[in-house]
C-alpha cells in the first residue's frame, strides 16, 4: 500500500436551503486500497461521493485526486475515475455493445465492448437493453461502464442495494478481480458483512460527518476492548450461510 | 476539440437511434401527421366538386337513353343508374345530390305520331340546396339542347366556355403546409421535453455528465437529431401530398425546406426551456400542452384566420406557429422567396432567440 491516491480535506456541503449535508469530512484513500463509506441512509455518504467525483459543487474543502485538484479540473478529474451511480440509469433503447462503444468515445477510448462484457460476464447479453436485465446483471453492466477508460479508481454507490444473496456474493467478486488488478474501489453502502469481507478501511458517516476511520478488524477490537458484550451469542454460521448452502452458490438471473 | 468532435459524432448517433426505436417518437412525428395529410387529403379530393347523380329511368325510348348519355358525359356529374326506390333511399340519407326519374311516357309517340311532350322529375335534398340547384341548371341545359334539335329551332345566344390553366390551388394546399408546421412544432416540443425529462429523472443524464464531455454536446446532439427527423418530415409529407393529392409546390424547394428547419430550430429552443424547467413528466405535460393547445388551432392552420375578430387576428399574427406556417405556405402556394418573407422569418428568428435566453435561464439538468 502506497501513496494516497484521493485526498480529501475539511469537505462540506451546505445547500441553498441552509441545509448542510456533508459538515466537514477529511480522509485519505490508498492507492489499490478498497475503501468503504459505511452509514445509514441521509448521512451524506453519496453527496461526499459526488463532490469528488465533480457531479456536485464543493461548498468548502477541497479534492485532490492522482495529484488533480477536483475543483480546478473537474474534467481531468473523469477521465481518470470510472463512476457507478446509485441509480444505474442509461439511454432507453440502446444495447449493452452500443452503450459501451458511446461511453468509450466520450473518453475518447477504443476499448473492446466484448471484452468489458466478458470481464462482467454479460457476453451473452450483449445484445439486451438494460430493461432486460435483472438487478445483478445491471450493477454488472453499470460496473462495466465504469471500466472503459481504465480508471485509476472506481466509484461505486451502494452497488448491492436491493440484490439478492447470490448476486450480491457474486458482485463481491467482481470487486475483488478489480482491485486484483490494481484500480482503486472507494464504494458506500449500509450492509456491514459486505463492509466486513470487501474493505481494507472503512469511514462510517452519520449526519454529514465521519465518527470513525480504520480498517474494519480494528474498529471491531476497539470496540471489543471496551468492553462490548453481543446482545445474543454469535453463532458460527449465520442465516445467510444456511440460504446460500440450500439454494446454491450459481446466480440466478 | 477532437474531444468535442468524437462526443458530438457519437452522441448523435445514439440519439438518432433512440429516437427511431421509440415507437411513441415516431408514431407522433411521422404517422400522425402522415395521417392527417392522408383524411384531409382524401377528404378534400372527393367532396371535389362533382355532383352525385341518381338516374332512374322508366322509359323504353330512345330518347331517355339519349338524355341518360347526355348526364353521364358531364364531367361535373357522377351518374349512376337504379331503381326509384333504391335512390329515394340515398336522397333520404343525404348520398346523394339530385334524384332524376324519367317517365315511362318520356319520348313515346302521342296520337299524332310525333314525340309526346313529357317531363322529367328531379329531387334534391333541401338540406344541401346549392348542389341540388346546380344540378338541376345543368340539367335544365341538357333538356333545352335536347328541345332545341327536336323542334329544330336555331341557336342564336351560346356561350364559348375556355379552361385556363391556373396553379390550381386545391384545400389540400392549404391544408398541407399547416400541418406540417404543426408536426414541426410538436417535434421541437413534445419529442425534446419528454425524452429529455425522463433522462432527467432515471438519472441517464447524469451518468452522461459523470464522463469528461461537456453536458452541451449532449443537447447538441438531440438538436442534430430532431433537424434530421425534420428534414425527414417535410420529405415524406410533401411528397405524400405531391404524389397522392396534387399538391402543389410553386416556389423554390430548398427555401421551403430552409424555413422548416428554422422552424425546428425555433421550436426546440421551446423545446429545451420546458424540457429544462420540467422536473418530471408530470410537470412537462401541462406546461407543453399551454404552449402549443392554443397554437394548433388559431395559428391559421387547419382553417384560414380571416374569419377571426379583428382583435385575435391581431394577435395571433404574432404566434410563433403563424410565422412558419404562413411562410411555409406562401412558398408552396404562391411561390414566394425568402426576400418577401422577411416578416416571418424575422418573428421566427426574434421568437427562437427569445426562448433560447429563457431556455439558457431556466435549465436545470436535475
């Protein structure tokens, strides 16, 4: 683990409205590192996201990313990050090869629509527009998306909100060959096992501010060490394993 | 710049293809108005002015026969031969314009060996006195033709009756330019506001903008694409009217095809400031509907606004739709350059630029 690739300093966001949704958050994100932004939903993890993905003007703070200053460049800045958006929405009435190929020409890249598909293992819905997917296959799609100017980092909003065990087991893969190939994957999301088995550090949020930083293994003995007894005793196995264990581990859609 | 370039190219090329795969997109812009031309165009060739003729004749002579050949060679006539019964049903219902019985007696000899005199009856429907009169003039000529040769009697006062060859014009040269405004305007509107607010509120917007091109290009291309589709529909529905209902085209097609595309690009400016201010579906549809309800029907499109008060012609002089559709049609009808319609192109230009500052204002792309 090396250099920070994103730097963010004292970020805020407060809207015209005088409400503020981000009160000054400051982190740092490694290069090759999976960082999750854990918290419950309206604690400002996907404002924090935009702000430096440069969707979202920056009240006060400030983003350097890969040594780029997010407010000064925003545009440098896309072109060296892929980002997932909690809605995965796309152009109605395209198909996967043709929403690919128009996302590489917008970076100004020639990546292979096949190739992106086949990391994602959608090759055979090359054809289909997004309606047709199931849920997994279109975080699958959206993550594809993100891959096409061979981004230094990845940006991805609750990517397994709404799937089910088996596709989400099967995302969790997908990021993990991601970061095996070295890009960056700074995601949020509320499921704290997936936190758990996918982050190397995690921030949790709650109303627009950062309580806590650390890799997860150490937030647990902190909290171990003062003197934390579970509620009920933790078995070995949990249900999830029993669902997984009956219904199989191959996705279904 | 090749940046630019690249995302504009590519971006076009998936909004021409989303736009023909919408099948509610082309089912608006193209079969709609295709449709309209088609009834209005079939609507105003065969109430064209030939009177419908039903002929019943009774009588055995050679007279009648001569009288019934007579009616079928008038052009203005549609004749057609059957019982009294059937065509005193047809008058009933309003089919037809004159019912025409010719007696049994009619040109039999009397007693002394010459043609009896007799008469004719007609019926016309009262409702519709103008083609029953008409008819019965015409009628009227045949007979005294007919009595003129039988007594042999010279023909002192005839009329010499000499085609001249005019444009022509027909309703559906009035009817076509109208409503190929009006696809134009629904085009610049309906098609802009819609597709854009829902890429707004899916969020497909917004993953454009997650990319490094500039959100303008993107606008840039929906505008290239709805040029293309205007280009399109004033191909298709001139020709559809030149082909199928003689419509006529006088003045320099090139212009013609210039002011529609000014047209297009004045109406997505209108487009693009509802689609803009819009926040979803449901706020486009009322704002969209207020702008062009009023248009479709006072902008001298359908029906000619002389017949207007004063005091609304004044004002619907100054309609953007007026504009392109009086242009539009002085160049079909009359053959009218560029030069002579600086007036509408004026307003056209002074309008697009007006809701091109207020589409700049009001734009929110969330």
């Amino acid at each position: 683990m090396a250099e920070a690739l994103l730097l963010v300093k004292d970020l805020r966001k407060t809207y015209i409205n005088g409400f503020e949704a981000v009160k000054g958050v400051s982190f740092a994100v490694k290069k090759g590192e999976v960082f999750g932004i854990l918290g419950p939903n309206g604690a400002g993890k996907t404002t924090t996201l935009e702000m430096i993905e440069g969707l979202r003007p920056i009240t006060s703070g400030s983003v350097i990313l890969d040594g780029i200053d997010v407010q000064k460049d925003p545009y440098a800045v896309k072109e060296r990050i892929g980002i997932q958006l909690q809605s995965s929405s796309f152009f109605p009435n395209l198909n996967l090869v043709e929403l690919l190929r128009l996302f590489s020409d917008l970076y100004l890249e020639s990546s292979d629509p096949m190739e992106l598909l086949r990391e994602v293992d959608l090759e055979e819905k090359a054809k289909y527009q997004v309606k047709q997917l199931s849920g997994g296959q279109k975080q699958r799609f959206s993550i594809a998306t993100t891959m096409v100017n061979k981004p230094v980092a990845i940006f991805l909003d609750e990517p397994t909100t709404g799937l089910d065990p088996q596709a989400r087991r099967n995302l969790w893969g997908l990021v993990r060959q991601i970061q095996k190939k070295g890009t960056t994957v700074i995601m949020t999301t509320h499921y704290m096992e997936e936190a758990q088995i996918l982050c190397n550090r995690v921030a949790v949020m709650d109303e627009g501010n950062i309580i806590a930083q650390d890799t997860p293994e150490k937030l647990i003995r902190e909290l171990l060490g003062r003197g934390f007894v579970p509620k009920q005793k933790v078995e070995p196995a949990t249900l999830e394993d029993v669902f997984i264990d009956l219904t199989g581990k191959e996705i279904r859609d | 710049m090749k940046r630019t370039l690249i995302s504009l190219r590519s971006l076009t090329v998936a909004s021409t293809k989303m736009y023909f795969r919408n099948k509610a997109a082309i089912f608006f812009t193209m079969f709609v108005p295709i449709a309209f031309i088609g009834v209005f165009g079939l609507l105003s060739t065969s109430s064209g002015s030939s009177l419908t003729l039903d002929v019943t004749n009774n009588s055995p002579s050679q007279l009648s026969h001569g009288v019934v050949d007579a009616l079928k060679n008038i052009k203005a006539f549609k004749v057609t031969e059957t019982t009294q019964a059937d065509s005193t049903d047809k008058l009933g219902k309003g089919k037809i314009d004159l019912q025409v019985v010719i007696p049994e007696s009619f040109g039999q000899p009397g007693a002394d060996g010459r043609i009896a005199p007799s008469q004719i009856e007609t019926y016309y429907n009262q409702a519709k006195p103008q083609n029953g009169q008409t008819a019965n003039l015409i009628l009227g000529q045949v007979i005294s033709g007919i009595n003129a040769k039988i007594s042999g009697t010279p023909q002192i006062v005839s009329l010499k009756a000499v085609g001249v060859q005019t444009n022509n014009l027909g309703a559906i040269d009035f009817l076509l330019p109208g409503i190929l405004a009006i696809s134009i305007m629904q085009l610049g509107i309906f098609s802009v506001a819609f597709a854009f607010v829902s890429l707004k509120t899916t969020g497909a917007l917004k993953r454009i903008q997650a990319t490094p091109t500039h959100p303008a290009n993107f606008i840039i291309a929906q505008a290239v694409t709805r040029l293309i589709i205007g280009v399109l529909q004033v191909l298709i529905l001139t020709g559809m009217g030149m082909w199928l209902f003689n419509f006529h085209l006088v003045g320099n097609p090139f212009e013609f095809l210039g002011v529609a595309l000014l047209g297009v690009l004045l109406f997505l400016a209108f487009g693009f400031a509802v689609a803009g201010y819009a926040k979803d579906e449901n706020a486009a549809a009322p704002i969209a509907n207020l702008v062009t309800f009023p248009m479709l029907f006072l902008s001298g499109t359908f029906f000619p606004r002389d017949a207007f008060p004063a005091w609304l012609n004044t004002i619907t002089n100054y309609f953007p739709l007026t504009y392109l559709a009086d242009a539009l049609r002085r160049i079909a009808n009359e053959g009218a350059h560029l030069s002579a319609l600086v007036p509408d192109l004026l307003g056209m230009t002074i309008w697009g630029i007006i809701m091109f500052i207020v589409a700049v204002r009001v734009f929110r792309w969330e």
